[in-house]
C-alpha cells in the first residue's frame, strides 16, 4: 500500500521533468502517475507545483499455503467492491488486482489457520507537504460473528475469509466488474 499523486491530464513533459529530478512519473489514460518520495517516518513527500490529487495504491493479495497464509481483499470505505485498474497473470499467493482509491479504502483480511477476518480502515492525512495513510481497525474476529453494525462488510468479509482459504491463490475474490 502506498500513495501516489495522479494530474488530470496526460503532460510527457512533466513524466520526463519528474524523472530527471529522480521522481518516477508514468503517463497514463488521462493523466501521469507520481510516484511520490517516501520519507524516514513512513510518510509521503506531496510533489509541489503539481495539479494532482491524492490516491492510495493497493492490492487485493495473497491466498492460502499448505499450514498457513492470509487473504487481502480492497472493498469502499461502505464495503461496496472497487474496480481494479489492472489484473496481472495470477501469480499463485501474490498481486491479483490492483486500485487506485482517492481519500480512504478498506482491506479486508482472512486468515487461513483460525478462519479469523480483520477490517482495517486507511485513509489519506495530509500535513504541511506531506501526506500519510491513517489505518484504524474497524473490526476483528470470526465471520460469522460479524456485528450488525458492520453488516455492509458482509460480503467482503466472505470474500476475504474465502482467499484466506484458497489454496496457493491466483485470481481476484472481491472486484467490480471490469467495463
């Protein structure tokens, strides 16, 4: 999980500006993708002069081994599955689905031992030219214990539960359909 800065137009002047000063920039559908520069406390450095906005970089990931291993799953901050940007060949326990979410997003992780979930809420801080990403845990425990409060997870939390179970995984559980 990582931040990123995204313009809102494509400009391969500022991609080649931004890699001659180190930062890596890529051009992409309707803007340039700023890799920004990660600081010693964990935080972000925001990349002044830049018209972009903030987003969190996350993967859906991981699966289960023969003892052990854990599924990652992204949902909205309302459990709601997010469209990924992209889905690489699935490599077994690996990245299945990547998303690029502005303001916050949730993981959801089911563990294969135990069959417990945790729902962590992340979400974007920004203070005086940097930026970090808040994770509050929402909730932890077995699925079927799920509150009502959180019944919105629901299906997120199955998804996860069910990753964190499948064997040496290789394709996404919890994604809106690609248009």
């Amino acid at each position: 999980m990582k931040l990123v800065q995204k313009t809102f137009e494509e400009d391969q002047m500022l991609a080649d500006r931004l890699s001659k000063q180190g930062i890596s920039a890529r051009l992409v559908k309707n803007g340039v993708i700023i890799e920004m520069p990660r600081n010693e406390d964990s935080s972000w450095t925001i990349v002044p002069g830049v018209n972009a906005s903030l987003l969190i970089d996350v993967a859906e990931e991981g699966g289960a081994m023969t003892n052990t291993g854990s599924g990652h799953i992204v949902c909205g901050l309302h459990g709601q599955p997010l469209r990924p940007y992209r889905i690489p060949k699935g490599y077994s326990n690996g990245e299945h689905a990547f998303f690029s979410v502005p303001l916050g997003v949730v993981t959801v992780t089911g563990y294969h031992r135990g069959g417990a979930v945790e729902i962590d809420r992340h979400q974007i801080v920004v203070l005086a030219g940097t930026a970090h990403i808040q994770t509050t845990r929402v909730w932890e425990g077995m699925p079927d214990e799920l509150p009502e409060t959180f019944g919105h997870f629901e299906k997120a939390v199955k998804a996860a539960a069910e990753k964190g179970d499948c064997y040496h995984c290789r394709h996404v559980h919890f994604a809106a359909e690609r248009k």
